[in-house]
C-alpha cells in the first residue's frame, strides 16, 4: 500500500535518532557497579538484569537515568514486582553491545560501569540480554528497511557476524557464574520484531524486507538459544510468546507489543516493546522462573493464576476438525456433495482495559514475612502480581495503617518491637490500586499476621 510522504518520513527520522538507541548523558551508580533500585531486606531473592534496550525500555515512562533509558516498566522491573524480590538491580543500558558488559559504556567515564559490575555473591538471579543486535547494527538495518528496503541486501555478512558472537555469549555465561555462583540464570533471546505483512506504520518495508530484518533477529535468538544449551543454562525464546500478530506494530496502538515508527502519547521508541509488551515479555519470563504458579490457558494476554491450573498440563488445543464428505454412490441421479471446508477461527479482540485490570486484580497477594535476626527483627509486608498494573499498595494490620508505597516493589518494612509496642491485631491488610488506561481500580488483599507478631 503506497505512503504519503510526510507521515512516514518524519517517523523514519525519530527512528533515525532512535538508532543509537538514546545515548546521552551516563546514567549514575555506585562505585563499581550500578546502584539498586531497591534493596529493602537481608533476606530473599537478589536479582541483576542485563541487556539491551529491549528490556530497557527507552522512551518509556518512569525512566530512571538519562543515559541508559531504564523505564520503570521495564521488563526487568515488572519481574521484579512479579517476585517480590528483596533487592533488585537494572543494569541493561540502550545502545549497549556486548563489549559493554566487561567495559563502560560510556569510555573512561565511571557513572556508566560494566553492566557484570552489578552482579555480587550474594547475586541470586540474573536475566542475561537479549544483547547482541547493536553489535551487528540492527537499528541500522531497521532503518534502511523502512525507508528503502533491504531484501536485497546480502545476508551472509550478517549471519557471520552473528556467529561470532557465539563465543562471546560463552564468555558472559562464565563471567556472570564466576562473580554470582549461586545466581540463577537466564539467557534471554528477542521476541517477535515485525509482522509478516506490510502496513503503514511499517513505513516503505515491503514484506519481504520485513522477512529479511526479522531472520536477522531470529538468527541473534538463536545463537544464544544454542549456547545456552551448550552451557547448561536455561534459555526464554520471547518468541514462543503467542499473539505476536495480533500485537504487531501494524495493530492498534492501544494493543501493540511492539510500537511501529508512529510517536505515541505513552512513549517506546521506534520498533521497540510497547509498555503493554514489556508486561506480556515479563509475564512469559515469570512462567519460566514459576511455572506451577503463573500457568495460564494463554500466552497472549497474561491471566492470573487459578485453582484449575495447580493441575498438571495437557495437551494444547486440538486443530478445528477436517469433515471429509463420504463418497458420492455412482449413478446418473446422484448429485455430487457440496465441498466441505475447514471452519475458520475468529481471531478473538483484544481484552479491553476493564478486563486487564480484572485480571490484574485476581493475580495479587499480600505477604508478611519476619526477617532478621531476633535482636533485630523486621516485619515487611509486600504485595505481589498485578501484571506490572499496580500503581500503589496502602497497608494496614487490623484497623492501624501502617505505610503507603506508590513505588515497585510495592512493600514496607517496620520494627517487629514497634509494632508489638503497638498492640497490632487482626489481619494483614492491602489497598492496592491498579490502572491500565482510563480504568483505576482499588481492591483490598489480606493475609495473617506473621508467627513473630502472633
């Protein structure tokens, strides 16, 4: 479908200025390494993401540095709401290559250290990329793929080029089981970066050059889906995920996984994860920490865990049934049967904001949990779930309010002597609201008291 000029040009410019992928001014951090987001306890699952803009999140909302383009929502930060870790780190920088992970990525400057700095022995989870595409210039090739094709572009140089990063994919692996050898980890591959099919939003990309950009992509994937086989380690294909298709840049913008070249009110920079697919990418990245208890009946849109699903899994859906028409009895007066066709499966709409946020909602929960040793005991209460919606969680034990925490990981931490002083009783309490869109919901949550304060 031809263009109008104007429209796609000014988009192909901010994904012009998008290719560097946002380098500007170093983000801050600890000397060494890059500061927390948070670290609220002693106890309790240390997590440290690395990688690219891809779950960085440039251009999203809540971005924590200048340099480096964290959004809040991104992909790290969502998993790490989703499990209530007691301290999280994001060390995925936009722009970042490979070499970045032992080097600033910003030369000689120590605001912007090695992403492996963050990792520590006490280090008890670490998500490893997708990295890879700056290294052989995937933003570039985007770009020349929106504005003036690239299926004719050879591919072999770039397929070399992937290959070797093979060995520098091992190297990361060792490095990051050398500093953190009690660290889970999880090598990450990209997802889904362009729809087979040509649209507007996909500027001048006819589909073949979108088949071109997207075996690029697929060939990053799996290179590290092969070496992380090799070492041992478990690897996420995002692009298992289903309803690619349906969230494709040429969707609407409200669904879109991954945002065309249009600018969007709500931010992600060009042909980057939307914030509605930082919380699919996140929810898929949970399913392989927590299977048991983040099963769903769908990966296109998550859905909060239920009774039915602690049961053990089947088998997919099976495929619509073929009829077959019996054969016609010869004769001169036997009409020959209709052709009988396969029933067709309407693609189903995309869940509206009101149902996200039901969703949400029936995934959350409340802990409280004593920490510390005996002299020094703490009492933290955290809520968990809401599929990266949750906006603020208000605390209350029985009828005394306790803290309100308008910031992931959504917890607070208090004095178990302060609160026995007090005379607490009564349930573990949870406000907590909730936003997708135009839809605000507050639902309250509970559990028991912890055994310290019983």
């Amino acid at each position: 479908m031809p263009v109008s000029v104007s429209p796609w040009r000014s988009a192909i410019a901010a994904l012009a200025l998008a290719a560097p992928l946002l380098t500007v001014a170093p983000a801050s951090a600890t000397e060494g390494g890059v500061a927390p987001v948070w670290d609220r306890t002693a106890n309790g699952e240390r997590y440290v993401a690395l990688g690219d803009s891809f779950v960085a999140g440039p251009g999203l909302p809540g971005t924590r540095d200048a340099g480096c383009g964290r959004s809040e929502v991104n992909l790290p930060s969502l998993l790490a709401a989703q499990l209530d870790v007691a301290s999280f780190t994001d060390a995925s920088c936009s722009a970042a290559r490979t070499t970045h992970l032992w080097t600033h990525q910003q030369a000689n400057d120590t605001r912007n250290p090695p992403q492996l700095a963050a990792l520590g022995p006490d280090t008890t989870l670490v998500t490893l990329g997708p990295m890879g595409g700056n290294d052989v210039d995937v933003p570039g090739l985007a770009w020349t793929c929106v504005s003036v094709g690239c299926s004719q572009l050879p591919v072999e140089p770039l397929y070399a080029a992937i290959d070797e990063l093979a060995p520098v994919y091992r190297s990361a692996i060792a490095e990051v089981r050398r500093r953190a050898p009690r660290a889970q980890i999880l090598a990450i591959g990209y997802g889904v970066f362009v729809p087979d099919r040509s649209c507007d939003r996909l500027g001048q990309a006819t589909p073949a050059d979108l088949s071109h950009l997207q075996g690029v992509v697929d060939r990053l994937s799996d290179t590290i889906r092969t070496v992380a086989a090799d070492e041992d380690v478990t690897f996420v294909d995002l692009r298992a995920m289903a309803g690619w298709d349906e969230h494709s840049a040429c969707a609407d913008p409200a669904d879109q996984w991954i945002r065309g070249l249009e600018a969007l009110e709500d931010g992600g920079a060009p042909l980057h994860p939307s914030a509605l697919g930082m919380s699919a990418m996140a929810t898929h990245v949970l399913k392989t920490i927590r299977p048991s208890e983040t099963a769903s009946p769908t990966e296109a849109e998550p859905a909060p865990p239920t009774e039915a699903e602690s049961a053990p899994a089947t088998a997919g859906p099976s495929a619509p049934p073929v009829v077959t028409p019996a054969p016609a009895t010869p004769g001169p007066t036997t009409p020959t049967p209709a052709p009988t066709t396969r029933p067709r499966t309407a693609t189903p709409p995309p869940p509206s904001s009101a149902q996200r946020v039901t969703a949400a909602a029936k995934s959350l929960r409340v802990r409280a949990q004593c920490v510390g040793p005996r002299q020094q005991r703490r009492v933290r209460l955290s809520v968990s779930g809401g599929h990266g919606l949750v906006t603020r969680a208000t605390f209350r034990i029985g009828k005394r309010p306790i803290a309100t925490d308008r910031r992931a990981p959504f917890a607070t931490t208090r004095r178990e002597s302060a609160l026995r002083r007090a005379k607490v009783r009564g349930r573990v309490l949870a406000a907590v609201t909730l936003r997708h869109g135009a839809v605000v919901r507050t639902t309250t949550v509970s559990t028991r008291l912890p055994g310290c304060l019983r």
